[in-house]
C-alpha cells in the first residue's frame, strides 16, 4: 500500500516538471535587463565611432565624439549597477534592507539616465537635422546652416524633439526595468506586512 501511494504522490508532483521550473527573483531580471542595457550601449557606442571615422564634417564629429563619451559613461553606470545587484541574499543581511536597497539603487540610475538623456538628445537631434541637411543638399554644414531659417528649424526640432525623446526613453525603462521593479517592491511590501 505504501508503494502505491508513493507512486500516486511522485506522479501527482512530477519531480522532473518541477526541477525545470525555476523561480526567477525579480532581482535576476532587473540584472539580466542592465545586461541587455549594456549591449545596447556598446552596439550604439561602436556604430558612432563607426560614423566618427566616415563623416568628414567637424561639427558633426564633435556631436559623435560627445555622444560616444556619453554612451561609454552611461555603459560603465550600467556596468556597475550590474555588479553591485547580488541576486543571492547573505544570510548575515536582512533581506528587506537588502531589497529595499537594491530598489533605490535601480531606481536612482533610472532617474540619473533621464536625466543625462536631456543633456545628450539635443546635440543628437541637432548632429543628425545638420548632418542629413549637409549631404541632401551636397553642401558643407555651414554652408546649409547659412541657408535662411535652418538654424531656427534645427533649434526648433531640438525644442519638440527632445520632450518627444525622453517621453520615449521613459516608455523604454518602464519596459526593461518596470515590471521587476513592481515585482520587486510587491516583495517588500509583503516582508514589511509580515514584520508587524
């Protein structure tokens, strides 16, 4: 009887099924994401030194230059937010400080990203209005900005593209890191519940 009802259980619990299904910690998640980030990053940064080398125009390879810069600095922040993330909890730290922590600390470069994302957008808008103009029209940067209204037009595209570019930078956080972060604050909200 006892051998039936241990195959009954072990047929119920499928241990195998079990094995393969692997709880995934928000944490790991918002590290895999700082990963792709920083793919993203260094793909972007190799395409601008790409261009750096190809474009003639000065003014264009001085928005190249300060976007590359931009993009390795924003790389090495993501780099270290990989890092500091420990998916794995020491059992000498408290696991809500911990994950509270952590919380801030996505949080925090989130906020710093956006905000940096406002310095480089215009010069990117502004680098890409020139160097599209200069080679549609066979001129030289100066030469197409010269032409009557075209700094206007590229300080007015800097003006309504940029709150367009960071809305959009916004959209694509909320995607990458969003639904771990709420997973993340859903955990401690039930450890701070389980406290009192």
């Amino acid at each position: 009887m006892n051998e039936q009802n241990d195959e009954d259980l072990s047929a119920l619990l499928n241990i195998s099924a079990i094995a393969k299904e692997q709880s995934i910690s928000p944490l790991k998640k918002i590290r895999t994401s700082f990963f792709y980030n920083m793919l993203w990053t260094i793909l972007f940064s190799c395409l601008y030194l790409i261009l750096y080398f190809v474009i003639d125009f000065w003014q264009i390879k001085a928005a190249l230059a300060f976007l590359i810069v931009v993009h390795i600095l924003g790389a090495l922040s993501a780099y270290k937010q990989y890092k500091n993330i420990n998916p794995v909890i020491m059992a000498d730290q408290s696991v809500l400080e911990e994950l509270k922590r952590q919380h801030r600390s996505v949080k925090s470069w989130m906020n710093a990203h956006l905000r940096s994302g406002l310095l480089f957008y215009p010069v990117s808008i502004g680098g890409s209005f020139l160097l599209g103009g200069a080679i549609g029209s066979s001129k030289s940067v100066e030469d197409f900005v010269s032409r009557p209204y075209m700094l206007l037009i590229t300080i007015i595209l800097i003006i309504v593209l940029t709150p367009f570019c960071h809305f959009l930078a916004k959209k694509m956080l909320k995607s990458s890191f969003g639904k771990h972060l709420n997973d993340l604050q859903k955990n401690i909200d039930d450890l701070e519940s389980e406290e009192f």
